[in-house]
DNA sequence: GTCTATAACTCGATAGAC
DNA sequence: GTCTATCGAGTTATAGAC
C-alpha cells in the first residue's frame, strides 16, 4: 500500500498499473488481491491513510514553528511549497490531483477526497478560531478556511504546470497581503475599543 | 476534433478512448488518423482550439457585461460559476484537468497548457492593468492576475469534489472581500492626493 | 497467505482495399 | 480521403497449486 501510494502521488490513479505496484512493492499479484479486491480499494485504503496522517504529516510540524495562529496557517502552506520545492514541482498536493481525475468516476472515491478537503479545512478553520481578534469578528472563518484550501489547491496546479514556484508563491503573497489588511482592520477596531 | 473536446473535457484525456470518440462522432478509425498521427496530437488540437477560442467565449462575454473593469474580472468568474451550475458540477475548467493529468506525461501538452493559462492571465491582467487608479498604485497586478487564476482553479477543484457550489461561492467572496478593501484602500490615497 | 500462469478484455494504432 | 479488419501490447483480475 505505501508503494501505491507513492505511485499514485507521482503519476495518478488510472496511469499506475497494478503490474507496476507488484513490480516496485516486489508483491506477487496474488497477494494483493487477498487484502485488496480492487484496485479502486487500494485507492480508497490510500485516501484513508491520507486522512490517518494529515496531522502528523501536515499540521503538527507546522503548528510546532510558530505559536501565532496566522503565522501557523502560512507554515502549512509552506509545507506545501518544499514540498514543490524537492519534489521540482513534479508532485503537489495529493488529494487535489486525485479530486480531478477520480470525481466523475467513482463515487466512493469522491466521497473520500471530499472527507480529506473537511479534514483539512477544519484544520485550518480552527487555526483561523484560534487567532481569535487577531481577525476582525465579522470575517467568515469557515469561509475563509475554504478560501486558503482553494488558494493552496491552485497554487499548486499552477506551480506543477509551470514547472516554476513563481505562481504558487505569488498567490501565497496575495493571500498573505489578505491576512495582513484583515490583521489591520482588526487591530484599529481593537484601539478603537481601548479608548 | 469537437467530439474529443467534449469528451476529454467530461472524462479526460486517458479516459477517453479513441474507440469511444469515433462511436460518439461516427468517423472512422482511417479517417481520424489520416488527419492526426496520435491521439495526443489530438488533444494538441484541441488545446490550440482552447488558446483560439477564449475571448470569444470567456472573456468577451464577461466584458460586454459591464464597464468597470473589476466587474469585469468578477464576471469572468461569474461565467465559471455559471458552467459549474448547469453542468451540475461535473465539469469545470477544461485546462485544469489536463494540467494536472498530463503535466507530468507529455511535455508538449503541458506547454500548451501552459499558453492555455497565460493566455488567460494575461486577459486578467490587462483588465487589472484597465482598472487604473481603482486599485492601490503599489499592487502588483501581474501577481494578482496569477492569484485570480489560482483562486478560480482552486475553488472550481473543490466545487467540482463538493458537487456544490459553496466552495466556489465561497472562495469569490473572499476574493471580492479582498477587491474590496484594495479599492478602499485606492479611494482614500486618491482622495489624500486631492486635499 | 503466497505463488505462477493466464484469462478476458480494451487500448492505440496500422494495413490495405476502395 | 474513407472504409473494415485486425495487430500487438498492456490492462485488471482470477484460477488453482502450494
């Protein structure tokens, strides 16, 4: 299973062969289909895995940076942009390549990328909460959360097509020229309180 | 050429079999390869129909919609949200997709994805570029055009997962908010400028 | 639980008559 | 330029011995 996830992390679902996963996992065909009786249940035990680690693989390391609650939130997405970094923008996000190609096609899988978006937006929606005034009250958290998956998610289909970090860092600067304005507005509310 | 379009566009490109294009156009095998020598020259075509066809089906629409030229890029947007409405979420950006299925397969079509994504960027930015003093002087409008982009892309991605439109909505809103407080932001530098 | 061999099928692409 | 027939390779999945 970690084989075909690294190989549906670099080349998708439909372009990964079952051959090829036996091949590099050195597994017999036999042995596969004992725990796994599909190949779209393999991909599904993948996107599992995917929601059992986004914590330990994502959120956590990003979270130990830095104790402010905004700054946690661009830690994440700088995560996200070593990991193009290393990777020479060959692999980005690995819900968002399957999102796209799997949706129209199997249900169950959509279901389960969806449950890895929910999982992650709360992730980033609490981060949002816990900046507490930092943010001006009326600002939509949820929303918001929403908002930087997005920007994350094309930041990244842009970046790999490009081959270049140009375009995910440019849109990670706008949604940080975001946060800032919405830090100020917060702040001279705050002041206006205080007199 | 048109069938392939509509097909690679619901399905993708590996998901289209050529079997299925000839059944669903009634062209024979001989005639489609007379005229393309493979199936990715056929996708080349159609990703050429793509960079020919924008203004007249994107961007010219959305301008004869208003005058002002941020209107202008929230009606392009707006024709997004509108094609993910009636195809019920089961189609999106057309590029998008091909950007993340074969940007790592063929080298030819991720530089024609890439022509695909400036031609765009650039009709954003010159419409950016057309809204003069009603942005910040200071704002980078080539980045911003790539953030528009990447917000578009991103929040089609998540409506398309969804199969609702709330993650788009979503995603606009905040990229309206943001709109919104750079054009504050022009209005009192111009009206400082006036005193 | 794991092995090898292969069934059953679909794929993109081609050959050669017309 | 268009037709039909089909090649050869690759696909997922299974059968049946161990």
């Amino acid at each position: 299973m970690d084989t075909a996830r690294e190989l549906f992390l670099q080349k998708g679902f439909e372009a990964t062969s079952i051959a090829e996963i036996l091949r590099e996992s050195g597994v017999n065909s036999g042995s596969l289909y004992y725990f796994f009786k599909t190949k779209e249940e393999l991909l599904l035990a993948v996107l599992d895995w995917y929601v059992a680690n986004l914590y330990r693989e994502v959120i956590d390391p990003a979270v130990a940076q830095t104790k402010d609650a905004i700054g946690r939130v661009f830690a994440v997405l700088d995560g996200y942009r070593e990991y193009l970094t290393i990777t020479e923008f060959r692999q980005g996000c690995p819900i968002g390549n399957l999102a796209l190609e799997m949706s129209e096609k199997s249900e169950a899988v959509r279901e389960k990328v969806v449950l890895n978006f929910e999982n992650w937006r709360k992730a980033i929606r609490q981060l949002l909460f816990d900046a507490g005034d930092l943010l001006p009250a009326d600002v939509d958290r949820d929303a918001l959360a929403t908002f930087v998956l997005g920007v994350m998610e094309g930041g990244v289909m842009l970046s790999r097509t490009y081959r270049s970090l140009a375009p995910f860092q440019a849109s990670i600067a706008m949604l940080r020229a975001h946060f800032d304005r919405l830090a100020a507005e917060a702040n001279s509310t705050r002041n206006r309180t205080d007199c």
